[in-house]
C-alpha cells in the first residue's frame, strides 16, 4: 500500500519504512525520494498548519511557563482568535496574560473581556 500524504509538495512513500520528511515536517512513512528533488535535509518553504487544538495548548502552557496560575485561566479558540476567561491576581497579571497568549504562533486577536482580577 502506499502513502501520499504530501502529494502538492511531491512526496509519496510507503508505510512500512521510515518517516519523511517534506520541508521540515513529518508527513508519511516511507524513505523514498521526492519527486521534487528536495531531499529530507535540504533547505525548502515550511508548510505548518496550527489547529485550534494546537494553539489553546500552547497558550495554556506559556500562560503556565511565564508564572501565571494556567489552572485559573480558560482558553477557547476559534480560529486565530483566542479567548481568556477566569481570575488572576491584579491588572498586570490580566496584561501579561494577553500578551502572552498574544505571542503564540496562529493567534491573531485576543479577547480577555471574561479574565478578571481584584
């Protein structure tokens, strides 16, 4: 059986071998070359996609990362934008919160109308 899971970047292999790796990314099994003449080490564009699920992780462990209580702040995602919601200490908590979430990779607005302090 064969695997073209990358067929618009050119990259066809079979399932039974090692991963490949088309333009940084892991994307079928199989050591075959690539019928682009990009090889798994060669320099090329970087196609990545975030999901939602992806960028709702990434915020709640840099939320955590940057000394933020994570546990306390909900995090919802629809498309590029992003949702805070639940309590932390004071205003500049609230700030670093939206910043934070700001700088994820996929995140394109914020809304922290439902994050509040005291």
């Amino acid at each position: 059986m064969m695997i073209c899971a990358a067929l618009a970047l050119g990259a066809c292999a079979s399932d039974q071998s090692e991963p490949v790796v088309v333009n940084d990314n892991v994307t079928a099994g199989g050591a075959g070359a690539m019928a682009d003449g990009l090889g798994p080490m060669q320099e090329g564009p970087t196609f990545h996609v975030t999901t939602e699920e992806e960028i709702a992780d990434e915020v709640q462990e840099e939320l955590g990362d940057e000394g933020l209580d994570a546990s306390a702040i909900s995090v919802r995602v629809d498309g590029t934008s992003v949702w805070l919601s639940g309590r932390v200490r004071d205003g500049a908590e609230w700030e670093r919160a939206i910043a934070i979430a700001d700088d994820v990779e996929g995140v394109e607005t914020v809304d922290a109308s439902e994050l509040f302090y005291d």
